[in-house]
C-alpha cells in the first residue's frame, strides 16, 4: 500500500506541473499575439513557448498518464463509471496539450492563424477540465 500512495504522490504532483503549463502557455500566446512576427519580443516569446513545452508539459503529461494507468491498474478502477469519465476528461486534456503543440509550431514558422480573443478563449479550457476531473476524482458520482 506504501508504493501505492507514493505513486499517487508523483501523479497528483506530475499533475499539477502539467496543469500549470496547460494554464500557462495559451497566456503566453495571448502576449505573443501581440508582438509583430520578427520582433525580438516575438523571437523570445518562441523560445519561453518551445522550452515550457518541452522541458515542463511534456514530460510532466508523460509522468502523468504513465504513474495514472498504474493507478487504474492497482486498483482495478476501470470497474467505476466515474473513471471512466475521468479519462474521457483527460483525453480531451491530450488533445488540448496537442493543439497547444500544433500552435507553437504554427506561432514558431510565423504562421499564427488565430487572434488574441481565440487565444484568451482557448486559455479556459484547461481550468473547466481542471475543476471537472478534480471532482469526479474526489466525489466519484457514479
């Protein structure tokens, strides 16, 4: 049982650092937005968006999926309805953390396609899916 909560400690703080990226690089495209393609502004604002990608997001959702389908398996939770809510949830967060990549890339050739207002939009998203996740993985409803 000592390993489990141990497990659970790594995931929930995997997480967390996953989620502040989430949280943190649409902002940073709201700002990028703003700044002219071949600005130095904009050349920093490339550099922050790859490194909090790749250095932060990424391994953080690897360590998250990875130490959370241990969980599942320890526990035998894909027998709860709530799990599998939760992962259809955390689905959508890939998905999400995908496009993020597609737009750096896109923001990285000076090809942004998207305004400040989509950007802004697209920075709630996480927190909806945030506060969705964290209840079904504390009440468990159902």
């Amino acid at each position: 049982m000592d390993s489990y909560l141990w497990l659970k400690v790594l995931h929930i703080v995997a997480f967390t650092a996953w989620m502040a990226g989430l949280f943190y690089l649409p902002r940073l495209y709201v700002y990028h937005t703003q700044q002219a393609p071949a600005s130095d502004a904009a050349s920093t604002f490339k550099v922050m968006e790859r490194k909090l990608l790749r250095i932060i997001m990424n391994p953080a959702m690897l360590v998250t999926v990875a130490s959370g389908a241990i969980l599942i398996w320890q526990i035998d939770a894909l027998l709860f309805g709530w799990m599998h809510a939760k992962l259809l949830l955390v689905g959508l967060l890939l998905a999400f953390h995908m496009m993020l990549a597609r737009w750096r890339r896109e923001f990285d050739a000076d090809a942004n396609r998207h305004s400040e207002r989509f950007y802004r939009v697209m920075n709630e998203v996480p927190t909806v899916l945030l506060i969705l996740i964290v209840v079904l993985a504390v009440v468990k409803p159902f």
